[in-house]
C-alpha cells in the first residue's frame, strides 16, 4: 500500500490496513506500507510508487491524493501489477474503493486483495 505522508494513521488508510492484513491471515499474502516522505506531489510519489513496482508486489493499494495521481500516471509501467484506489480513481482502468465507512472500505480492501492473491 502506498499512502500519504499520514501512513496510517489517516482514516483510509488505517481502514485499508485493516482489510489488508485481514486478507495478509486468510491467504498468506506478504502486505507492506510505503509513505510517500517530503512533498505531497505526484513527481515525488513517483520514486515511492516505482519502488512497490521493482519489488513486484501483486497489487499496489494507493491512498491519499499524491499517492493516487502516481499510481494512475504510472501503473502501465508494471503491467504485471494489478492496482487499486481507495477514493476516486482519475483513471478508469485503475478500480476503486469508494470511501465509505471504515468497516466498508477495509472489507471492500480485504475482498479485492484476497481476490488478487488466488489469482
């Protein structure tokens, strides 16, 4: 997951989280969390999204405003990957989670993960 300079501790993310590490005890998957440190600027999102893509993560979770405008500007770059917003996606081909209810977002999250880790 890659988020804001608030990591978890913004309400999305932590619902994100939640999902992911319930998702992590069901199949096994490894999840991480990346932050996007400094400016909360897409250019410089960029080297923290590019990260999570040599590392060849099956699914790359992106929330808060920076992290989202990465991922929809870059995700073609690693077309094994398959990605997710929590929020609005600016980029059709890339599926989102509308922001909800915690509980919602962290069982949407959840589903979409164990959804990526069977396949």
């Amino acid at each position: 997951m890659l988020t804001d300079d608030r990591g978890l501790a913004g309400p999305e993310a932590a619902a994100s989280w939640a999902g992911m590490q319930r998702a992590s005890l069901a199949t096994s998957i490894k999840v991480q969390h990346l932050a996007v440190v400094g400016e909360q600027t897409s250019e410089n999102a960029e080297g923290f999204f590019n990260t999570l893509g040599v590392q060849h993560c099956r699914m790359v979770v992106a929330v808060g405003k920076a992290p989202i405008a990465t991922l929809a500007k870059g995700h073609r770059r690693f077309p094994d990957t398959q990605y997710l917003v929590v929020g609005v996606s600016p980029d059709p081909a890339v599926p989102a989670v509308a922001v909800g209810s915690t509980d919602a977002v962290a069982s949407e999250v959840e589903r979409r993960v164990t959804a990526a880790a069977s396949s």
